[in-house]
C-alpha cells in the first residue's frame, strides 16, 4: 500500500487525498500510486500449510497426546478375550490404521459428503470399552469379538442414518447428561488399571504381588513429578514419558516381555475378519447402539468447540459431515479389527493450547497413524511396556476422563434440586454394575448385556430422567445449554 504524502501536495494537480481505508484517491492528472509489495490472498489459519520445520513438530505433538488413548481399547479388549501377544498387537495395528485412515477424512474430506475439514482427530473411543467388555463376558470364547465387530458395524449403521438429524436430537443430550456418562466411562473403567498394576493375569504367580505394585507406583510417580517440573512439550508428554521411563526400569528386573517383536512382521495389512465372520446379537447391538449416541454428542462437542478455537464456526453441515465420517469408520473398522470410533478431546486441547490449528498438521498426524498401522511391528513396541506401567498411567489416563466429566457436570446447573437428583440417580445407576457385579445375574441375557456396562445404564437413566424432568408435560421448554467440550 502506498504511504500517504507527509505534507501538502503543490502543483496544478489535485491533492492526493486519503478516505478513512487510507485508499489514496485516483483520477485525471493523479499519478496512480506505487505498490512496494504484491498483495497477499489470506489464507484462513485452518487452512494454512505450514512450513515443514513447524508442521512435523506440531504433528508429533499430537500424536504423543492421543498414542496412549488410541492402544489402550485394544489392549484392554484383547486382554478380555484372551488374546495372545500376537492377537494384541493385531488390535492395536488395526486401531492406528484405523483412526489414521479417520483422521485423513475429516481433516482433507470430500467436499460436501464426509470430513469437517477442521484440526479434528478420530479414532477408538474408550466410552466403548465397558459395554464392549460386557458383550465378551456374555459370550463364549471364540464368539467374543465376532459378537461385538457385529454390533459396531450397525452401530455404524445407525451413525450414518441419524447423523444428518443428530442437530434437533441434541437438547436431549445437554452437559447433565453427557457430564454423568463422562465421569461414568472414568469410573467404571478404573477397575482395568487397578488390575493392571496387579500384574493384569490373575492366575499368575505374581498377581498383586510388591514388585508389580511398585512398579505401578514408580510409574505414577514419574507422571506426577514430570507434570509438577516439566515445562511446555515434555509437560504435554508426561504420560509417554511415564510409560517410557517406568518400561526401561522394568527391563533390567526381567518385567518386560519381548516375544512380540519376534512374532510380529515387519509390515503387513490387517486381514479383513481376522478374528471372525461378525455376529449380530439385539443386545449387544442396542448396547452399542446406546453408545453410539453418547459418542456422537461427544464428537458433535468437540467440533463445536474446534470451531471456536479456530474461529472457524461448526454449523450443521460441517456437524453432519464430521459424525458421517465417524459412522464410515465404525462401519468399516470392525472389518480390520477397529473399535467405536470418535473425537480425541485431548487433540482439541492441544489446538487450543498451541494455536497452531492448521488441519495439514493433523492430517499428518493422521498419515503417521497410518503408517504406523501398516507395520505390526511397531504396534508391538506398546506390548513390551510391562502391565504395571500401563497401570500406574492408566490411573491417570482414566482418571483424567472423570474429571472431564465433572468438570462438565460443573456447568450443567446442579443448584436446581431437579438436577441433584437426575445426577444422584444416573451416577447410582452406572456404578451398580462396578459395586456388585452379579446384580444383574437374574436378568436376561439381553438385560445383562445393556445394563451390565455402567455406561449404557447411566445414559439410559440420565436421557430418561432428562426428558421426565425437562421435556415432558413442560408448557415453555428452555434451550438445552450449549455443549461443551469434554
């Protein structure tokens, strides 16, 4: 742009005069003004291609933020099947192929069909893992994991029918009910670590023993002192860095298991039903169902929230474009061994920490995932880390997932009597299959599946208490609040 002239203008010629956008005015007998450099289109920051000594940094910092969360439903699902190392390592390789491909789809998209095109990481959820866990334990073996690839396939299905109507189904999801399954899916899932630390086999010599239990603790302990003195990234990290140092200590003592890496191929593509044809059981298929929808308002949360970060409004269609992505990948993944797949709110965290919110950066976070998915042997380094570490992290990692829930449940109005006794009843509903695990013993099969996950029986409780008291026979229904991002 042109400077303006710093004192009157002289000559015949009319003054160069400048308007309020400072546009230097042109016409007959005016010279038009120099510009010293071209103008430059703005590119909107979503949008922005980083250069590559800033884009592979922050790529790997958001791989580092969701790695932990991404391998811990396969670990857990694996270990209840009873899978061996060479099955578990399947799981996981087929869970980063997954949210890779996920992930690539909602940052890049096709146009008007799939992808919020937003920094927005997809990828197995951990509010699938205790239904999912009741589905095994109500199926023999061999039928385990076909039962449940059947129910993730519809529950899939049934994403993509009714994610183009999800927006006038969310007032039946506000921060009271999601608050209660958040802190619900952390609860209820505390047991895992618990039994990890222990050694993760109970039928091992060394359950529980002093050794496991120290390791557990040594583990937590590193977290704890790296998040009180680390700074910046390595703060960011302490949960890998936890896992790394507490499975170099483990090593000299005999703890970590190596067989993995001999049976592992270097690279390989999952194979389509490796762990069986898919099975479709009304229960289980309601129980996922049921999570589905829990997902979904996750999902549908963090891209609001995403968009605000990045000033880049998540309307409808961007809304439905994101959570059809999320029912293409559960409908798909089951055939390669995937999980329930959603939004990583701990990626959203990080664009929100750094402000770098470039999507390139997270589709190359996406095409990592993928890479690492292609090659076996890599998911297999996460089976060398020693069930007491994972133990003493996962205290951490599922703790950290009540406390989301709370935090919600801190915004959702819980001064209203009403409110009090919608949460007091749907927290007790949820924590009944946790306090006494045969309650449900004499129930059907199918009454076992849905309610024996704390999950499914809390969200069922919450949207039904939810209705009872918000919805029906009210003359003036106030907005539900605005989702918030857990």
């Amino acid at each position: 742009m042109a400077l303006p002239a710093k004192g009157p203008a002289t000559g015949p010629g009319p003054t160069a005069a400048t308007g309020p956008d400072s546009t230097p005015a042109t016409g007959p007998g005016t010279t038009p003004p120099v510009h010293t450099e071209d103008a430059v289109t703005s590119v909107h920051p979503v949008d922005e291609k980083l250069h590559p000594s800033r884009l592979v940094p922050a790529a790997l910092q958001h791989i580092a933020a969701m790695y932990a969360g991404v391998v811990t439903p396969p670990l857990i699902i694996g270990q209840a099947c009873g899978l061996d190392l060479e099955g578990r390592t399947r799981l996981i390789a087929a869970s980063l192929l997954i949210a890779g491909v996920a992930t690539l789809l909602q940052t890049l998209g096709v146009k008007g069909f799939v992808g919020n095109r937003l920094p927005f990481v997809n990828a197995a959820s951990s509010a699938g893992i205790a239904p999912i866990l009741a589905i095994v334990e109500t199926n023999a073996e061999g039928n385990q994991l076909p039962a449940v690839y059947g129910a993730v396939m519809v529950a899939g299905v049934f994403c993509l029918a009714v994610g183009p109507f999800f927006g006038r189904l969310l007032r039946f999801f506000p921060p009271l009910v999601t608050g209660v399954v958040i802190t619900l899916i952390g609860v209820t899932l505390m047991p895992v670590p618990v039994g990890w630390a222990q050694g993760g086999d109970k039928t091992a010599a060394d359950f529980g023993s002093m050794r496991n239990l120290a390791l557990a603790a040594f583990t937590l302990g590193v977290i704890l002192v790296i998040q009180r003195f680390g700074k910046g990234f390595v703060k960011q990290v302490a949960l890998l860095f936890g896992l790394l140092i507490g499975t170099l200590v483990a090593i000299p003592f005999g703890m970590a298991d190596f067989g993995a890496l001999d049976s592992a191929p270097v690279a390989a593509l999952p194979t389509p039903f490796a762990f069986g044809a898919p099975e479709f059981q009304p229960a289980a298929i309601l129980s996922l169902c049921i999570v589905m929808l829990v997902l979904m308002t996750e999902s549908s949360a963090g891209m609001l929230a995403l968009g605000e970060i990045c000033d880049r409004r998540a309307d409808a269609r961007v809304i439905t474009r994101g959570l059809r992505t999320d029912g293409l990948a559960t409908l798909i993944g089951p055939v390669f061994g995937g999980f329930p797949t959603s939004a990583f709110a701990q990626n959203v965290g990080v664009v929100s920490l750094t402000r770098v919110r470039s999507r390139y950066v997270v589709a190359v976070a996406g095409a990592t995932l993928l890479v690492l998915g292609a090659f076996p042997v890599l998911g297999a380094v996460v089976s060398l880390v020693p069930m007491p570490v994972l133990g003493g992290a996962g205290i951490v990692l599922f703790g950290s997932i009540a406390v989301s829930g709370i935090r919600t449940l801190s915004e959702a109005g819980l001064d209203d009597s009403s409110n009090i006794i919608l949460v007091a009843v749907a927290l007790g509903a949820g924590i009944i299959p946790l306090a006494a695990p045969t309650f449900y013993a004499e129930f059907p099969a199918w009454a076992q599946t849905v309610l024996g996950s704390g999950i499914s029986a809390g969200a069922i409780v919450a949207v039904a208490l939810n209705l009872f008291f918000h919805h029906l026979g009210t003359r003036s229904r106030t907005a539900a609040p605005a989702l918030k991002s857990s």
